[in-house]
C-alpha cells in the first residue's frame, strides 16, 4: 500500500457512515466525503507526496443527494428537500399550496 493510498483510505474509517466520492486528476485526489446528511467534508491529496492540500465542511441547503467533480477545484453537489428546509424547497418546486396560489392570485 502506498503512502496517497494510507492518507485517503484513513479518512473513510473516521465514521464508517460516510460514503467517499474519489476524482482523480493528473495531479491530485478529490475525496468527498458524505452520510445523506446536510454537510459534507471535500479534501483534496497531492499524489505525488500524500500531502492534504484542501480541506473543507460545506454546509448544505437540504440533505445531500449527489456530486460531480468539474475539475480539482468544482464540485457540483445536488440537495435533496430535509425537515429543516422543505419549506424552502417546496416553494421553488412550486408544491407548496400557498406559494400556488400568490402566483395565481
């Protein structure tokens, strides 16, 4: 086993509830982190030398739902409506019966 490899496998044993999304790049590891919960934690590995170069917790609108990786530096994350924002959700899906009828109004 290689060092890159002991850096990015030792973060998916911190919670064995997250799920790990891997990007690889020419010179660098994506590693995106999530429990279909409301946060996700996104680290970035240099390949050559094992080194973290990025870390970050990205607090979310809604629970997590899925992710593409543009390139080493974008993440496209999708959301899925939670108890703590359904409100908000229901609105700009137009499933909520009072935003119906202000609209109509």
């Amino acid at each position: 086993m290689s060092k890159r490899e002991r850096v990015v496998t030792h973060y998916s044993l911190d919670d064995p509830t997250f799920v790990q999304h891997l990007f690889s790049f020419s010179d660098s590891i994506v590693l995106l982190l999530e429990n279909g919960g409301d946060s996700v934690w996104v680290f970035r590995v240099d390949k050559n030398t094992g080194e973290e170069t990025a870390r970050l917790k990205i607090r979310l609108i809604g629970d997590f739902s899925d992710c593409r990786a543009l390139d080493k530096r974008h993440i496209l994350l999708w959301t899925t409506a939670n108890e703590k924002y359904d409100e908000l959700f229901a609105k700009y899906t137009g499933k909520n019966r009072k935003f119906q009828n202000r609209i109509s109004s």
